[in-house]
C-alpha cells in the first residue's frame, strides 16, 4: 500500500509519484504521512518536505507558503507558494 503524492508549488509540478512516507513541516511542528492516515488539511511551513518512496529512494524539496491536504484514498496533495527538490 501506497500513498500517492502530489507536490506543486505556484509555477510547477515539482513531483508527482507513490510514497510510503512524507514528513513536513507546518507551524505547529512536523506531521508524517503514512498509508492509511486520516483525513487531514493543514497549513504548510517553510521547510523541507521529505518523501520515502516505495523502493526506498529519499526525495527532498524545499517548500514555503501553502497547505497540505491528506485525502480519503490515501491521496496527498501539497501546495506549495515555492518549492523546489534538493536531493
């Protein structure tokens, strides 16, 4: 099981693809993302979002100014002002 993740900032598609994992961060502190979690919206901080991919593979992005929406289906979306990957 998977999640797909959609991570977009105001210009682009920075990455789209399935994860096991997403931690970013929002003004309260980081949130984690695993399959299976609940419907969740919350406020994106600027910080890194990290993305475990199903093979294993780390993705990084920098990321500032939007929201994060888990969505029933096991669905991520990040919507990011800028955001950029770093690794």
């Amino acid at each position: 099981m998977a999640l797909t993740v959609n991570l977009v900032s105001a210009e682009a598609e920075v990455w789209r693809g399935e994860a096991t994992l997403v931690v970013a961060k929002t003004p309260e502190g980081e949130i984690g993302f695993m399959p299976g979690h609940e419907p969740t919206l919350a406020t994106l901080a600027e910080g890194q979002v990290r993305i475990t991919q199903v093979d294993g593979t780390k993705i990084v992005a920098d990321a500032r100014d939007g929201f994060i929406s888990m969505e029933l289906g096991d669905e991520l979306n990040i919507v990011a002002g800028g955001a950029q990957l770093v690794a």
